[in-house]
C-alpha cells in the first residue's frame, strides 16, 4: 500500500503530475509534422526514440494521442487538445527564456578596448549611434594599444595588426588601413608641390612624427612610391599630439584615413596627396567568434557598417 505522499492511484497527486518534457518535446514536433520520422529529425533523436516517447505518453494519460495511417500520423480530438496546450506551454517558455537572456545581456557591462587615438577620434564621435541602435546595452570605452590579455577584464578589443595574436583569439577584420600626409590648409601651398604629373612634398617642408609608430612616413613613402625629401622634424608622444601640432601649422603630419576624416570634412585638415593603403588592417577581438544576437555580434556588424 502507498501514501499519498508517494503518489497513490486516483490521488490528486497521480492526476496533477506532469509528463516528462522529453515525451512533450517528441509529441509537439510530431504533433506539428504529424511524421514521427520528421519529428525525430528536427530533434536530433531517432525514429524509434520519438515512437516510443509518444507510446509512453499515451500510456501515461490512459488514451490514444494519434491515428497511425502508414507513415503518418494524425491527432486524436485529445490528442490536439494537448499539442494546442504544450504548444502554448513552449511558447510561454521561449519568450521568458528570451526576456531573461535580453535582461541579462542588457545589464552586464562590457568592456571595450580600443586604440587610443582611434577611439578618441574615429570611435567615441560615431559611439552614439551605436547607442541610439542598441538602447539598454552598457559598454565600457576604455583605451589602450599594443598586446593585452582578455583575462584583465576586457571582453572585446580593437587593434591595429602591428603585433602578433594568440593563436586562440577570435579575430575579425574591420577595415584596412589608409595613410597621408595632413597638414593646415592654408599650409598646404607652401609644403606640396603641385606637380602637373605627380604631386609631392617639397624640400625643406617640416615633417611631424610620434614615438607609437615611429615608421610612418617610411611605410607611407613605400606605399605611395613617394620619395621623402631631407626636412627637419619634431616627434611626439603619441599620435593625436602629431596631428593636432598638423592643426597647428607645425608641419605635415602622416595621418590614417579614419582618424582624420572628420577633420578633413570640416576643413580643418587638408590632405594634398590623398591616401593609400599602407599593408595594415584594424580588426575585433575577443575570446571566442560573434554568437548570432550577441553584442559581440551587433558590435561587429555596426563597426563594418559605420567604416
């Protein structure tokens, strides 16, 4: 003889007792592709893994499920009052499921590290539109260039290829990396020749260089198959000091595309003898490749876009 406790025959908790979810899986695929055999494809489960879950289901509730006509089959009147339930059921999971996953994702704050000078030009600019596309997302900027380790708390990366990568990172390419002399407009006359068939920097015009790529106007000159005249020169720190001491009239400055534009469009820079690509590119990393829905995704997919 059993307790109540242990579920006796006709108890209410023989009745309020739910199937086992694996048999409810099976039955709703089959149920929906009235096919056991389609059924078990979409599950991942054989044939006779779906028959059976099905046949315990129906000898659980005491009562036929489905008519079996060849190889398909069709429901019973009880058996479409339960799909139309587990259906609903499934349904009501999957969106608090998503709802869960969406709060979860939208709460945690990320890191992103990017290369200084581009982030303070190219990215922090456009940054707010990437907001407006992805409210509720908190991404932390933070800069920094050259090797890093995912371990110190960053989640992504933004890098220049100048450095080797291990091997295990997830690395995806952004854009490739164009460079050109800049220099103050109204300087631009003074420090070019015009050149009826090529255009080049003069004598004498004072070059302007940064310790973070100190091989710059050689790997520009290299590229364009420009020649680099003698001239006098100041080197600064970092990047953004060379191209702001461009804006100041100090000389011409090799600037990358991305980190100039904006002034090129304003007029405050002028870029004589355009750009060319330099062999370099910029790409994303991270730990492991962009999961669709992701915000390593949706990150990915709007810096291609905004490049």
């Amino acid at each position: 003889m059993f307790s109540d406790e242990k579920g006796e025959f006709n108890s209410h908790t023989s009745h309020s007792r739910l199937p086992s979810l694996l048999a409810l899986r099976c039955f709703e695929a089959a149920a929906r592709t009235e096919n056991f055999s389609r059924a078990a494809t979409e599950l991942h489960l054989t044939h006779g893994a779906v028959s059976r879950a099905v046949r315990l289901l129906e000898d659980d509730l005491g009562l036929a499920l489905f008519e079996r006509r060849g190889r398909r089959v069709v429901l019973t009147d009880a058996g479409r009052k339960l799909a139309q339930a587990v259906r609903d059921g499934f349904d009501l999971m999957r969106q608090a499921t998503r709802e869960l996953r969406t709060s979860v994702r939208q709460s945690r704050r990320w890191v992103l590290s990017c290369e200084p000078t581009l982030l303070m030009r190219w990215l922090i600019p456009r940054w707010p539109d990437f907001q407006s596309r992805h409210p509720g997302t908190d991404v932390h900027l933070v800069a920094g260039g050259g090797p890093f380790s995912f371990e110190a708390g960053i989640d992504l990366a933004i890098r220049r290829k100048d450095f080797a990568w291990p091997p295990e990172y997830s690395v995806e390419p952004l854009f490739a990396e164009k460079v050109g002399p800049v220099c103050r407009p109204d300087k631009a006359a003074d420090w070019f020749s015009p050149g009826q068939d090529r255009p080049g920097l003069k004598p004498g015009t004072p070059r302007l260089h940064t310790r973070t790529r100190p091989g710059a106007w050689q790997e520009w000159s290299a590229a364009a198959e420009q020649p680099l005249p003698e001239a006098a020169g100041q080197t600064f720190e970092h990047f953004y000091f060379s191209l702001q001491a461009a804006v100041a009239g100090l000389g011409v400055a090799i600037g990358p595309w991305r980190l100039v534009c904006d002034d090129l469009q304003s007029g405050v820079l002028a870029a004589p003898l355009g750009f060319v690509e330099d062999g370099s590119l910029y790409c994303l990393l991270a730990p492991q490749p962009p999961e669709a829905g992701s915000l390593h995704a949706d990150l990915l997919d709007w810096l291609r876009t905004v490049a």
